[in-house]
C-alpha cells in the first residue's frame, strides 16, 4: 500500500511537471538580459519596457479585449435564450433542431466554422450590403456564434437542476413572469451566467483561426499578432506578454479561490 502511495505520488509530481516546467521556464526567460530566448545573459527588466513601448502589441490588446468583452455578452444571452428554450418549452416543435444546432459548434473544426462564416459574410455582403468590410463587426459575430454554444451548455445544466417551485410561489404571490425572472430566476442562475461568460471571453480572447478567416485589414487580434511574430522567430517581448497574461490569469484564479473559501465559511 505504501509503495503504490508513492508511485501515485511521483506520477503525480512527473505530470505537474511535465505541464508547468514549460510555463516556469517562460518566465524565467522573460527577464533574460540576451536578446536569444534560449542564452540566459542576466537578470533584466528591460523586455517588458519593450512590450509597452510597442503600439502593434498595445492595440491588438485593445481590439482583443473589446473583441471579448462584446462577444461574451452576445453569447450569453442568446445561450440564456437558446437555453430557457429548450429546458422550460417542452412542446417546441424544433426542440432537437435547435438543440442540434446548438451542439454543432462545440464538435466543428474551426476552420470549418472560420470558412463557413467567411462565406456567410460574402455572400450577405453580395446581397444585402453588410457587411460592407470584414474587421472587428465581423470577428464579434463569429465569436459570439460560437461562445453560444458553450455558453448554453452551462446555462442548461444550471437550469437543468433549478427548483422551480421557487418561481411558482413568487407567481402564486402576484409576481408577473418579468418580475419572477429578475427578482427570483436571475440571482439562482447567476453564477452560471458568469462562468459562460467568462468561458465566452476566454474562448474569443484565445481564438486564432476563426478570426484569421473572418477578420480584415486594422482588425488585428492579439493571438494574430502573437503569432505573426513567432513565425518569425521568437523574441523576449513575447515571453513578457505571456508572463504578463499568466499573472493576470493567476490574479483571477486566486482570488476566485478566496471568494469561494469565503462563501463557503460563511454558509
């Protein structure tokens, strides 16, 4: 028993290892004197002041995170609608049809959907005149399409397990259907509303061949640019902006962890 108890234990340090030493080595290099990512030259700061001195990293930032933000809320609520479809509306007659619909996206290559909405684009562009040009308007929509999916999909689940009961007493108290929804269904479902979005926001911030198909001149994400530059070679202002986006991601998974500790003590 004590021999399989370690051999868990070392196979458990070996994958942890195998997943975070790249990570760790990142960012060790990240503050590397030497312009070679592989020659360690010293300890310095300077690569990060080089990060925030280039305006093509700055701006594919911005497009990126306006990009995300806008999209997520999109995906949302028509992953709330989609969902409260197909949970409350038994007799919807294209119930498996948009339920379909709905699951493609998640098992669909992305080129697939990065050419399928590419061609859309075209040809509504061909017959009704929009979009006049493809960039940022282009790049929302096709985020949104997918973060739908992924976003009615924890929605579902949310509303899969919700005691309804909750809601019919609200009504047997004279609360009209707008006001149950906002007063009583809203707060339940809640925090699935904020883990789709968030899982909306990660999916178009990571993104990089839907928006490659979908995007235009001036629209530049910051994966396309990330990407453009390690085709040419890796440089050290790149392991500054991935040192930089793993703390924020730490940041975030940190203080989720101490907001559900906190919750948890005071229940």
């Amino acid at each position: 028993m004590q021999g399989k108890s370690r051999f868990l234990k070392i196979t458990a340090f070996l994958g942890f290892a195998f997943l975070y030493a790249p990570i760790i080595s990142l960012v060790i290099f990240s503050f590397n004197e030497s312009k070679l990512v592989t020659v360690w030259g010293g300890f310095s700061t300077k690569w990060y002041a080089e990060l925030f001195r280039d305006p093509q990293i700055l701006e594919a930032a911005w497009v990126s995170a306006k990009i995300a933000f806008v999209s997520a809320t999109l995906a949302v609520t028509v992953g709330t609608v989609a969902s409260f479809v197909l949970i409350r509306f038994s007799k919807f007659r294209a119930k498996s049809l948009l339920s379909m619909m709905i699951t493609a996206p998640l098992v669909m290559p992305e080129v697939i959907i990065g050419l399928s909405l590419l061609l859309l684009f075209v040809a509504m562009e061909g017959l009704i005149g929009w979009p006049g040009s493809r960039g940022v308007l282009t790049i929302i929509i096709a985020h949104a399409t997918f973060g739908a999916a992924y976003a009615a999909v924890v929605i579902q689940s949310r509303l899969v397990d919700m005691d309804l009961s909750i809601e019919e007493a609200a009504q047997d108290l004279g609360a009209k259907p707008v006001r149950v929804f906002f007063d009583v269904t809203l707060p339940v479902i809640a925090p699935a509303l904020v883990s789709a979005w968030l899982l909306a926001f990660t999916l178009s911030l990571d993104d990089l061949v839907v928006a490659s198909f979908v995007s235009g001149p001036g629209a530049s994400t910051l994966p396309m640019v990330i990407f453009s530059k390690v085709r040419l070679g890796v440089s050290p202002d790149v392991n500054a902006l991935a040192t930089i986006i793993i703390g924020l991601v730490s940041l975030g998974i940190i203080v989720t962890a101490l907001h559900m500790n906190r919750s948890k003590r005071n229940l």
